[in-house]
C-alpha cells in the first residue's frame, strides 16, 4: 500500500473553514503531528511518499480531497473551495505512474472527503464542497468498473467522512446526528460516542483501524468491536477542520 501525503503548509491558519470559529494554529505542533501520523502509516505497511509541498496553499496537506483512487482509476477531482482547485496538479501528477486518471469537470465539484468506498459502493455526500454535476461525473467515471454510486445527505459537518467511515467491507462507524444510518443499510453500523461527534473519522489500513487519539470512548468502543486499533495525535490538525483521513491517499500497489 502506498500513501501518498503532503507537508503541513506554513499558511495552514489561513486554511478554509466550514463549521468551526477560527482558532490559532501551532503550526509546529501540528507538523509534528503529520510527522507521527505519516510513521504510524509506515508502521502499518504502508509506504509513504510526499507529493512536492504546496507552502502557499493553506489546506493542502489534506490531500485526500483532491482525487478518489480505485484499484482501476484515480478519477481527480474539483475541490468546491475555488482556493484549492490548484492542489490537484501536483497530484494527479504523482498518481499518474499508478492509475489512469480521470478529471472532475466545471461545473462539477466533487471534495475526496465527501467519497467512502465500502466495497463496489461509493457513497457521496451532498455538501456545499460536492454538488449534484460533480456526483453524476464520478458516477459516470466509476461505472465502467462495476462501482456503484449513491448520493446522501449530511448535515452539521463539512464532509460525508466526517460523520461516518468504514471500518470494513461490512461496517461503519458514524455519527447518527450528521448522516442518516439508514443510508447505509443493509451494513452495520456502529455509533460513534455522542459526546465526541467527530470521532466518526478513521482510517482503515488492512485490518487495522488508525484513529484520533482525541475520542478515548469511541476508540475504547472499537476495540470491544474487535477492531485493532492505532491511535495519533491530530488536535492541532483538527483545528483547521481536518481529520485523519483528510492526510493521505492510500493506492493499493497494482
């Protein structure tokens, strides 16, 4: 599995915000934090390489929202924030040696945050990062390979992985006040704690679940699951409403 990341941008306090108040940044603290998450990835098996940084681009170490990567193609997508249409060059150029790629066209605007992939289902979440043009032109892009796309409805949150992740091809973990569990039926699901709303967002590598080590009885509910756990520090990553998916793309090696 490759993981492809981007550094922490020195402009990050400057970044896009949604559903947060801006709050000072400690970008140093939050460079060290990509630096743990980056070797929790290796840790994992992954092997990690750095898209060319974008220090003038203050959300681009959240690279996940930038291109959806499937076994077959990395279709590349449109941010709906204007500022971080100019992420994906670099991107889609790094990607190029491993997929066919695929481009999200205006008025199209599709956010990676806003994909899950729960085995041949990308479910896309209706947000003002991802509209309606955008989705069909995914669907369209991913349906020569058998995938299927469904459209649901989130609220309260800036992405679909906000509020809900897979945690494997069966299940996944959610927050029942952003997106409708039923939208995910006939999977399980299971409920994040409702006193840590953003704990919703993990990262699925191989059997391993990584997650924020800020939502102690979420993650406590995931190992009574089963689910063998690896927590990192992202508060300060938090603050500029980014998650540990956000950090990377995974490409399983072809």
């Amino acid at each position: 599995m490759i993981a492809f990341t981007r550094a922490v941008s020195p402009t990050l306090a400057n970044c896009e915000l949604t559903h947060l108040d801006r709050s000072p940044i400690d970008v140093a603290r939050a460079i060290e934090q990509h630096a743990q998450y980056e070797a929790a990835l290796a840790t994992l098996g992954c092997t990690v390489h750095r898209v060319p940084a974008a220090p003038d681009h203050p959300d681009a170490v959240f690279i996940e929202d930038t291109a959806v990567v499937l076994d077959e193609v990395a279709v590349i997508t449109r941010p709906g924030a204007e500022s971080r249409r100019t992420e994906v060059e670099a991107v889609a150029a790094a990607l190029a040696p491993y997929r066919p790629l695929h481009q999200i066209q205006h008025p199209g605007t599709v956010d990676g945050g806003d994909v899950m992939l729960v085995g041949r289902t990308l479910y896309v979440g209706r947000t003002p990062r991802t509209n309606d043009d955008g989705i069909a032109q995914l669907a369209e892009a991913v349906r020569p390979f058998g995938y299927a796309v469904t459209p649901v409805e989130v609220q309260g949150c800036l992405h679909l992985k906000s509020a809900v992740t897979a945690l494997d091809d069966a299940t996944v973990l959610c927050n029942p006040r952003w997106v409708s569990p039923g939208a995910f039926a006939p999977l399980r699901v299971v409920a994040v704690d409702l006193h840590e709303p953003n704990a919703a967002n993990v990262v699925r590598v191989g059997r391993t679940v990584l997650a924020a080590a800020a939502y102690p009885r979420t993650n406590a509910a995931l190992e009574a699951h089963g689910y063998a756990l690896v927590t990192v520090p992202a508060d300060e990553l938090a603050k500029a409403e980014g998650a540990v998916t956000c950090c990377s793309l995974l490409v399983a090696a072809s």
